[in-house]
C-alpha cells in the first residue's frame, strides 16, 4: 500500500520536501495543505516586488506545469489540530486527513505591533504576497509612511515604501541601525545612503500610541511626544514561528517547534523544517532557528529523505545571506555580530539568522573603502565570520573559507598587520586553498 505523506505548508521548504518525496517514491500519495490563496511563491522577493523592481509573475519559482508534473493532492484550508496517536490532522469544517509521515512546514508570521492603535486600517506588515499586494495599492507619491523595526525586512520596506514615491520616516529605538549585527561605521553607511535618498531616520523614538480616525490610521504618537502624520504605518519587530499545532499535539516546543538533526520531532511520524523549526545542531548540542531560504530548502530535503525511509542528517552550514542595504550589495557570513538582543526586533527577522549575532573572543579585520567594505570576524585558527558590502568578489572564497573551517595561521599575521592590503592577502590565499580544496578536490 503507498504511503501517504502530507505536508502542512506551500512554502519553500513544504515544496522542496514535496518535490524529494516524488523523487523517492513515485507512488506515493502526497498531500499539501495551505491556507495561502497564492501557493508557492518567493518570499525573499516580495521586497523587490515592493520596490517596482519586478512584476509579481517573477516571485514564483516554480511554473504551474512543474506544479502539477508533482502529482500533489493540493488542499486550500486551515488545518485545526493533530491527533498524532491516531495519525490524521482536523481541517477546516471537521474533515479528517490520515497520514503515515507528517511534516509541519508552517513557516512564522510578522509578530504583531505591541503598542496601542496596531489594529487600526494602515497598519501593516510585510508577510504573505497578498500583504504586499495591498501595500502596493496603498503606496503612492504623496503619502506618508512610517517605518518601525529592525533587520533587513524593516529596512526594505522603508525603500521600497520610498521607492513607490511615499515620504518615509523610519523610527530605530537605538542608536543606530542594526546594532548586534552590523558595526558602526556599516550602520552609519547604511543610515547615510538611506538620508541622501530622501528617508528621515529618528533614532532613539519608539511609537508610544497610533492615532486614528474611524478606524483609519492618522498619526503616530512617538514616546519624545512627537506626532507624525501618515497613512501607513509599517511594521516589521520581527516573525514568531507557527506553533499553535504543534502545541496543540504536544511536540517538543521553545521558540520553535524542536526537531533534531534528522528533522524529526519528539513524535516519530512528524517532522519539522523551514522556519518554524528549531533544529539541533548535534556538533554543538544547540537548536537554533533561522529564517534563510536556503536553509528551509535544505530541511524540507532532509526532512523528505528521512520520511521516506532513508535517514539522512541534515548538515547545517555556515548562515549566509544576500542582500540589499541602502542599495549596497552585501553578504552576511558566520558570527559576525557583537552579540545580545536588537532594540528593534521581538524576534528573528525574515531572511535572519541567529547566528550572525553570535559573539566569541576574535579579532576584527575590516578592510574599508568609500562603498566596498570587507569586516572579517578572525579567530585563533578559522574566520569565525564575515561581512562583505560593494564588491562582491571575495563573498563566495570567504563563504568556502568559513564552511569549511579552513586553516588560515598562515596568513593571520598578514591579515593583523598594519595596513595590510586584506583582498589581496585573501584572494592570494583563496586561489591556493582552492587549487587544493576546491569542489571538485
């Protein structure tokens, strides 16, 4: 008898599990359950679609062909409970689904507003397509927008409100813009790109109250007793994953639903991926959520291949985002931060990593030019992290470097020198070590 699999989930790490469990067994009965109208779609793409960069039929991956070559059983509902002792979920209006294999790939949601007036008409977030639609509707020259959060999704929204012709203010509670990840002088960079395009930062300001007018955003009352008035009030605090169903099962749960290194559960037949899952790294012994495409990709595979019977670790590698800030190509590798919370954030951002924030004893090397900037993070041995923004000609070297831990004492001296050229000493080393330890080695 086939197996039936089910999948909670369209995004991508629901899709690339699905698309692994065709792979593997053929004749497998797949279903994926979602309550997103849209389906599958690019997340990390709904800022440039924001932007006017590009239309919406680019944010989705995957054709409507490829879709259907999956030969998924495709249901559009809210799933209302697991019964894992008798192996079947409750939908929406009390159908029962059976299942062998279970996978909860039900992603996070933006974290509400938490201060007075967040239901108001005008305040939003940035989390589904149909979230960016509207706000495309709503943004036009001459209004006046409000930008309140942390991390890149905060920071996307302020330019792609600006980009859409709004007058955009951008409150940060702290002193500069993402502290525990960015140093001062790439915050100050960033800030000053964003001021010369015509976006007015306050810092230290946090919204005390939102004002309305039958029903309609108005104004935002800030905690100095400023007033701005504005028709969008943007929020992005961070995402809290998904856990009602797995709470409700009574999984193993912390910030995320717990999964170990072969994305199962504490209940055998279910398993866990994408950004709601918080998974144990066994070299550490920690369970960290990240909320990277990439990364959901990757569980959603392993998780698939552990489903259907072959066991397969899902090997964590180093977090690396790219990214746009203030217009500045730049990529985030390894532990780079400084550590502790951000002023501006709840949770975990979209496109986030908590590892980035990681702090450990290491030196800092920064190599800096008017735009291009290299921030290595230099432990005894290994790079720990870096930071790329300009150029980005040593990101994929630095990355390979990082992942694999690479030996680099030979050059650490050259590196901690006094006005070292530091591309020219890594991209010296980067083609020797690759010559040797390349891919294809």
């Amino acid at each position: 008898m086939a197996t039936a699999y089910v999948i909670v989930g369209s995004g991508v790490a629901g899709i690339a599990a699905a698309e692994t469990l065709r792979a593997r067994d053929p004749g497998a009965g797949i279903t994926l359950v979602s309550e997103d109208p849209a389906g599958f779609y690019s997340r990390p793409g709904l800022a440039y679609y924001l932007s006017g960069l590009i239309p919406d039929r680019q944010l989705f991956p995957r054709s409507p062909e490829a879709l259907r070559a999956l030969n998924l059983t495709w249901v559009q509902t809210r799933v209302d409970g697991i019964e894992p002792q008798a192996q079947r979920l409750t939908l929406a209006g009390g159908r029962r689904l059976p299942y062998d294999r279970l996978l909860l790939a039900t992603g996070a949601r933006a974290a509400p507003p938490d201060f007075p007036g967040g239901a108001l008409d005008g305040v939003v977030t940035l989390d589904t397509l149909d979230d960016a639609r509207r706000l495309v509707r709503r943004a036009r020259r001459g209004v006046h927008a409000v930008v309140v959060g942390g991390g890149i999704t905060a920071l996307e929204l302020a330019e792609g409100l600006h980009a859409r012709g709004c007058h955009v203010h951008y409150l940060l509670r702290g002193a500069r813009y993402w502290a525990n990840v960015l140093d001062a002088e790439e915050s100050q960079l960033v800030e000053a790109r964003l001021r010369a395009a015509g976006i007015t930062l306050h810092h230290h300001t946090q919204v005390r109250e939102v004002i309305g007018t039958r029903g309609k955003l108005s104004a935002v009352e800030t905690t100095g007793g400023a007033r701005i008035p504005c028709q969008i009030l943007a929020v992005a605090i961070g995402t809290r994953p998904r856990l009602e169903l797995a709470r409700g099962a009574e999984l193993g749960v912390e910030r995320g639903i717990l999964a170990d290194e072969y994305l199962q559960t504490s209940v055998p037949t279910i398993f866990a991926a994408g950004d709601g899952a918080q998974v144990r790294d066994p070299r550490t012994g920690q369970a960290s959520l990240d909320t990277l495409w990439p990364t959901a990709r990757a569980h959603g595979e392993a998780a698939a291949l552990n489903m259907a019977g072959t066991p397969t670790r899902y090997q964590r590698t180093v977090a690396m985002n790219v990214t746009l800030l203030a217009g500045l190509p730049t990529t985030l590798i390894g532990a780079l931060g400084a550590g502790g919370d951000d002023a501006d954030l709840v949770a975990i951002a979209r496109g986030d990593s908590e590892t980035w924030r990681a702090a450990a004893p290491a030196w800092v090397v920064v190599e800096r030019h008017e735009v291009n900037r290299v921030r290595l993070v230099l432990g005894e041995r290994c790079l720990r992290g870096a930071l790329v923004m300009g150029d980005q000609t040593l990101s994929r070297p630095l990355q390979r470097l990082i992942a694999a831990e690479a030996d680099v004492t030979p050059i650490r001296s050259a590196l901690l020198a006094s006005g070292a050229d530091v591309p020219s000493v890594l991209h010296q080393f980067c083609s020797a070590w690759e010559a040797t330890n390349g891919p294809d080695r």
